[in-house]
C-alpha cells in the first residue's frame, strides 16, 4: 500500500506542477521525450516511472527532481502529519532509522 500510496501522490504532485506550468500532458510529454500516455499514467499513480524518467519530468517542468516530491500540499493539519510520519517510519530497522533522523536534522 505504501508504494502505491507515493506513486498516487508523486501523480498527483506532477500533475499539480504541470498545470500551474500551464503544460498539457503533451506538451509535458514532448519536453522530456515520453509518451503523454506514460505522462498519463504517471499522472494517476498508474506508472512506476524511473529515476531517469523522474529527471527528465523535472527538467521538462524546469525544476529539480526533490520538488516532484514535496507533497506538503497534500496535508496542513500537524496532528495528521505526525501521524502519518509515524506510520511509515513504525517498522523501519536501526539504521534506516538513523538515516532518517539525519535527514531530519539536515531538514531542521
């Protein structure tokens, strides 16, 4: 469900950035050499697209591929977020979990 879960979200977040780029998906398409029918799929969580792909989608929006990924609009409410934040760290292993408290820190 978690992967599904990201790839629903990543969709979305590119379609959020391509519109407010005032791009079709073909035109989306055409600017990073996919199909606008993967652009699609992309879109609605349907396609797992590669790192290379992800690349070619940020440049082809003219920014950097971290920006595909800041879902902060998805969610405002701090309790929620928490929550949600606990949730996908709850089974993580020690060192996953020290990897991510770095992270944090570096965020912070």
């Amino acid at each position: 469900m978690r992967g599904k879960k990201v790839a629903e979200l990543l969709g979305r977040r590119i379609r959020a950035l391509r519109k407010s780029k005032g791009l079709t998906q073909e035109q989306l398409g055409a600017a990073c050499g996919v199909n606008y029918k993967f652009v699609g799929g992309i879109e609605r969580g349907e396609e797992n697209p590669s790192l290379f792909i992800l690349q070619k989608i940020s440049e082809g929006l003219g920014m950097e591929v971290i920006e595909l990924f800041r879902f902060h609009h998805e969610e405002s409410d701090p309790d929620k977020l928490k929550k949600m934040i606990t949730d996908i760290i709850k089974d993580e292993k020690s060192d996953r979990l020290q990897l991510i408290l770095e992270i944090v820190k570096a965020i912070k």
